[in-house]
C-alpha cells in the first residue's frame, strides 16, 4: 500500500445508483445523478479546479431523495439532497473560500 501524494480539497461522491423496476426503496438516483454528475465534472473544469475538487460516481448513498439526487462531501462529512444540475455552481461556490481563484 502506498499513500497518495495528491489529495484534493473537496471531494463530492454523486449518487447515480440504480435499482430494479418496483423496488420498494424507488429507482435509486440513476439519470438525475448521471446529469448532476456531469453538471459538476463541467463545472469544476470551467473553474479550473480539477485538481483540487474531485467529483465521482458513486452507489447508494442511503439517502434517496425523491427528486433530484444524493451527493456526499468530504471531508466536510456532509450530504446534499434532492441536488439538481443547475446546483453544481452554488456547492462549488460554498466549497471555495471567497478569495479563491475561479
């Protein structure tokens, strides 16, 4: 095991789980989190921030919102429910100090 040399300030986990038709828990995130993930990944990019805020997919988080999807934040250790794509620059904004360049 190696310890990585790269760490970033933020790291969001979006849930893009998917379960089975008439699962009793609903469809998991599925496409609502695969467009809040892509909302975030361009976002990040356009900020040139790659290095420093990471964005993956993820499994079920546990926490399944009815609309929207879940993403968790570290190392904040928080999450963010019913996130939508037009979200993405608000969390990016509330993970950046504000005299952090964009």
């Amino acid at each position: 095991m190696k310890l990585a040399t790269l760490e970033p300030k933020a790291h969001l986990f979006v849930c893009a789980n998917r379960r089975a038709e008439g699962d009793p828990l609903g469809s998991g995130c599925a496409e609502r989190g695969e467009a809040v993930y892509g909302a975030l990944k361009r976002e990040v990019a356009a900020r040139g921030r790659v290095r420093d805020t990471w964005v993956a997919r993820t499994q079920c988080l546990g926490l399944c919102p009815q609309r929207g999807c879940a993403v968790a934040v570290s190392p904040a250790g928080r999450y963010l429910l019913e996130v939508e794509p037009g979200d993405a620059p608000a969390i990016l904004d509330a993970l950046a100090p504000s005299s952090a360049a964009r």
